[in-house]
C-alpha cells in the first residue's frame, strides 16, 4: 500500500505546518488503518522529493527533512520508528510537467506548476496476520 498524492508541502519549507492539512489527515488515516489491520509491518519507506528549483544539494537536504516530518508524524501516530526508513531523492523523480511556452512564465507561476514535486511518498511492506 502507498500513499503519495496527498502528502505535498509549501515551496522550500519541511515542516509539520508546511504539509498540506488534507496530507495530514491522510497521514493519520494511513496509521491507523495500518493499526487496525494488526498485520506485522516489515518496513514503511519514506521518500522525499523536491521541485528542481535551486541548488541540488539543497534540495537533497529539504526532500530528506519531508521525509523525516512525515515519519515523525506516522511515529506519533503509532507506527513503530524501528520499521521506518528514511530517504531523500531531491529534485532526481520530478512529475510535474511544465510547459511555459515561451519560457516567459513568471516564478510564481513555475512554483505553482511544480507543485507536485514537493511531495513524500510512503510505501508499507506488510504480511498479513
């Protein structure tokens, strides 16, 4: 099971606050489904992903701390920590598909279109109980 579409965050930020209130809801709905199931949790990988504005390094280090707020926020929410695994793939797995024609669009326009990049995506492995 994953889950991925609902789990973006505000431009250059890591935040609890900066994820998108539908993604932590989700989050917690994802958490406690997983509880609920009482199957054995073998690994939840989380992977952190940036828009390809700015410097690669700096993105690496933001799509890492996504991926570590979104753990912690499955660990508060009765995820075992010791299953959790962390990654950040920066700017490497974009999605969105910007197409400014002209290459006249504005920054805020670019930053809005990117959106989908700034994302965590969460995979369970699990065997049934």
């Amino acid at each position: 099971m994953s889950l991925t579409d609902e789990l973006l965050f505000v431009f250059g930020r890591s935040r609890e606050a900066d994820l998108n209130p539908s993604g932590r809801v989700a989050l917690v709905q994802f958490a406690q489904y997983w509880q609920r199931r009482h199957a054995q949790i073998n690994k939840v990988l989380v992977v952190g992903h940036s828009d390809p504005i700015g410097v690669a390094e700096s993105n690496n280090s933001l799509s890492q701390a996504r991926a570590a707020t979104v753990a912690e926020i499955l660990v508060r929410n009765g995820i075992d920590r010791s299953v959790i695994v962390t990654m950040g793939k920066g700017s490497s797995d974009t999605i969105a598909k910007c197409s400014n024609g002209n290459g006249q669009a504005s920054t805020l326009e670019r930053v809005n279109c990117l959106q989908p990049d700034r994302r965590v995506s969460v995979r369970v492995l699990a065997t049934a109980s």
